[in-house]
C-alpha cells in the first residue's frame, strides 16, 4: 500500500527520532493547534493528523508496521475517541496545565512621584537642603497594610481553598483539557478579608501629604533629576516603594552667567580704564576680589579668576569665573571733554572729528568745503 500520509513530517522529526523526541514534537504541536488555544480555519483538522500521527508512531509495533508497509497494520485513524481520550489524556492534563500560567495577583512596585523644587543661583553653586510637599499613597496607619480592622486577621478563600486558582477540567472529543484561572472570589490572593479597616476600606494604603527633605549637591544643574529611592509611593501588597524623582529649576542670576563648571560676569569699563589699565572689585559668587585689568585691553577680552566657579561633580575642584571686558564709549560729553579727546585723536594721528552743528556758508567764488579733518 502506498505511503498515505508522512506521520514523520506531520511531527516535524525524522523517521530515527526517538520515542522522546516525537512526544516533545506532539506535546509541542498539540498545544499550538488545540482546538481550545487556536481557532483558526483548519486547526482542527490539523490537530486532528498530528494526533493520527503520535498514535501510530507512539506505538512500538505500529510505527514498525508504519516504517515497514507504509501504513498501520489495521489502517486505523483517529476518531476522536476510544484511545485517545484513554491513552491521552493524561499527556494533556500535564502539558496543558503546567503550560498554562494563572497570572496571579504578586506584589507590586510603588508607583514613582515626580515634582520640582525652585533654587537660586548661589543655592545651586554652593548646595543646599530643600523641603518638598508631596502626596502619595502610603501604608494605612491603622491597618499597617494589612486592609483588615485591628485584632482581625484574613481568611483561607472558600472557593479556592487558599490556593488562589481554580481548575476547571473539561471534556470533549480531543480528550480531557485542564484549565487553570485567577479566583475571582478572592482575586488571586487566597484570602479574603472579613472586617475591612475602617480608614482604608480595606485597601491597605490611604492617600497622605508629607514633607520631604532633599539634598541638593553643590554644582546641580538646571533641569537636574535627583532620585530619592523608597521616597515614591507604598507598593500594593507588600512590594517595594516608588522612587520620588524631583526636578532642579535654578533661577538665572542678574550678572552671572554659567558655562559648565565657569561663571562668565560681563564688566563694563570706560576706554579709558582700557587704555591706560586699571585694578578693580569685581564681584564673585564668593564676594568681590581684585582684577587687574591690563593697559591696552580690548572690548571683548576674557580675564580669568582662579577657583571662583562652581564645583565639580567628581573631584574636590571648582570652576573659574570668566569676566569679559565690554570698553563702554562715553556719551554727552561736554566742551572740555571733547576738546582732550580731539587732542588725543590728533596725536594718534586720526582724522580731527567733524563738528557738530550747521556748516558756514563758504565765501563767494569758492566750493562747498569737505569735512574737518
């Protein structure tokens, strides 16, 4: 008789698997094309040869004759009853079962609680310690999280019997299948509580404000996260708090400006302190300090002050201040003043500056004269 149908394929082994290796590929396929898992068009049908398939093959005599003829020795296929329900049923109750997992009410994680706090510049750069107000959900101060009243205790689930799962086994043409599931009476959980607390209704946790104290290192940056773990909220049955995430804002500052681990302070001079060099206070985040300022300085030149900064994150270290020079030009000047200023431009050898005011009206017979030089 010719070869009808290759149990061999249909298992997806070859015709020297072991007796183990092709039930693993039963146990494998059966479960993917069950009936009660997969309801695609054609599963069942499918379901149905992979069954035909480990019965011959599962067989020491039969897959003999299989392997021999082509074909069992009595030709039989699969029904949907007698052998199987009897000779696989077991196969599916352990398969099924244990394949099934009851996604069962475990502990859980706090919920995180984010916020922010204000600080101001010299805050930032030196560190302080801030006080946020928070609201979260915390463990019933009555109840202790336990969601009974005082002096009560939870009970065993009387549908589950503690277990927290409920099997429910059923029968049909494919054999027995074995369903496991969440107690809905007690959610999972195996108890239920007889007396709720009467502060949380038997939730175990009640919403609380707090106050909180946090740290802000010297050198935080703006729109810096700091993490304070167990600070979040209380996890629901018995698991671990939240973090508090608290977002740095840090107020900008009326002279300082900061670039890194630098604070840059912009410092107006007359151009003449420029010219001829001058000492001045220059205010620093620490107070003011003498900066000399050089003969011949330029607009825009950066002078440097040692260890005036802000400090580092990683080493015992600050920053520099960067103060920039911006030459500032005099305005209104008045006869005297700009009497010198000529003079000086003269000797530098520029041109002499144009006078303000109408110009004379040139005498007769000659052109209109050019600027003053």
């Amino acid at each position: 008789m010719a070869l009808k149908k290759d149990y061999y394929s249909l298992l997806g082994v070859t015709r020297e698997a072991s007796p183990e290796e092709i039930r693993k590929a039963f146990r494998r396929l059966a479960f993917r094309y069950h009936p009660d898992h997969n309801h695609h068009e054609g599963a069942a049908e499918r379901f149905k040869e992979i069954v035909e398939a480990y019965q011959v093959l599962s067989n020491t005599d039969r897959r003999t004759t299989y392997d021999r003829l082509g074909h069992a020795d009595d030709d039989r296929r699969f029904d949907g009853f007698g052998d199987f329900s009897a000779g696989l049923g077991d196969v599916f109750d352990a398969f099924f079962a244990g394949s099934i997992p009851v996604q069962r009410r475990t502990p859980q994680r706090g919920a995180d609680i984010r916020c922010e706090v204000n600080t101001t510049f010299e805050e930032a750069v030196r560190g302080c310690r801030k006080e946020v107000e928070v609201v979260r959900m915390e463990n019933c101060p009555r109840c202790l999280g336990s969601g009974c009243e005082p002096g009560t205790q939870p009970a065993a689930c009387p549908d589950c019997n503690g277990i927290g799962e409920v099997r429910r086994s059923r029968h049909n043409v494919f054999g027995r299948f074995v369903n496991r599931a969440i107690c809905s009476q007690c959610d999972g959980e195996g108890s239920v509580i007889i007396q709720p607390c009467t502060h949380c209704q038997g939730t175990g946790r009640r919403r609380t404000r707090s106050t909180v104290s946090v740290a802000l290192p010297p050198g935080v940056k703006n729109h810096a996260q700091i993490k304070l773990p167990g600070q979040g909220e209380t996890g629901a049955r018995g698991g671990p708090p939240g973090e508090l995430l608290i977002a740095v804002s840090v107020q900008e500052h009326e002279c300082f400006k900061r670039d890194g681990n630098d604070i840059v302070y912009e410092l107006p001079v007359d151009f003449t302190q420029a010219a001829l060099g001058d000492d001045l206070k220059v205010p620093t985040i620490d107070g003011k300090v003498k900066l000399n300022i050089p003969p011949g300085t330029q607009s825009g030149t950066i002078l440097r002050i040692k260890g005036k900064g802000i400090p580092f994150a990683d080493r015992h270290a600050r920053g520099d201040q960067l103060v920039r020079i911006r030459v500032v030009t005099p305005e209104n000047l008045n006869a005297d003043q700009r009497r010198l200023l000529t003079d000086l431009a003269q000797s530098l050898g520029k041109p002499r500056p144009r006078k303000r005011g109408r110009a004379s009206t040139p005498p007769a017979g000659q052109g209109t004269p050019g600027p003053d030089r």
